[in-house]
C-alpha cells in the first residue's frame, strides 16, 4: 500500500512539474509612438522668410560657443534655419518676419552669454557659400 500512494505521489508531483513548464508566458510588444522632434517644426507654409547673416565675437569654442548659439537660435519661434560657423564667427539664420526679426535674434544671441556681440547683421537673398 505504501509503494502505491509513493508511486500516486511522484506522479502527481511529476504532472504538475510537467505541467508548470509548459505553461505560457505573457507577451512584450513593443509598441512604437511618434513624437515630434526639434527638427519637425511646424513651420507656416504662407509666411514670409527672410535670410539674415552676421557676425558673432567672443565664441571661444566650437561646441560649448558655437553650437549653444546656433541651437537656441534654432529653437526661436519662427525660425526655419539656424548655423554658426565658429571658424569664420558667421551666423546664418532663415526667419518668418512675422515673428522674428534681426533685433530679437541678436537679443537672443547676447542673452545667451555677455561675451557674445552680434555684429554685421545683414539681410540676404541668399547665403554666402
């Protein structure tokens, strides 16, 4: 009688063993969500853009200077295009006049710092190469 209630005992042990390792796991989906980036500005398909290029003094390096300028410049409502060149201290900047004008991109590039001076803004047709 002993041998018999082991043998019950190791087989129901064995079914649920069995059992347990079979049984299904939940499924991850990943599931991607589109986010508008910095680059994805809506920009105003009816609004008037003007080209501006000019000078800034007091960079003093191209990734802490140069590029903080042109990303905030970048950021500006209003703003299509922004670059700053650290090398040749030149600022190109493409604008709805609507919104942006010289006056408060060069307040926005001296605001960025004290040593930064905008000068030689100049409106252009097309950017110097």
């Amino acid at each position: 009688m002993r041998k018999i209630q082991n043998i019950v005992l190791v087989v129901l042990v064995t079914f649920f063993l069995v059992n347990c390792k079979e049984s299904t796991k939940p499924e991850i989906v990943t599931v991607e969500v589109e986010t508008p980036k910095e680059s994805q500005k809506v920009l105003d398909p009816n609004a008037t853009y003007a080209k501006a290029e000019f000078t800034v003094n007091g960079m003093t390096c191209e990734i802490g200077c140069a590029k903080t300028i042109e990303k905030k410049l970048a950021k500006m409502d209003g703003v299509k295009f922004a670059s700053v060149n650290f090398n040749e201290k030149l600022a190109k900047v493409e604008f709805d006049e609507a919104k942006v004008s010289p006056e408060l991109i060069e307040e926005t590039v001296t605001k960025i710092a004290d040593i930064y001076k905008v000068s030689d803004m100049k409106m252009v047709e097309a950017f110097s190469e």
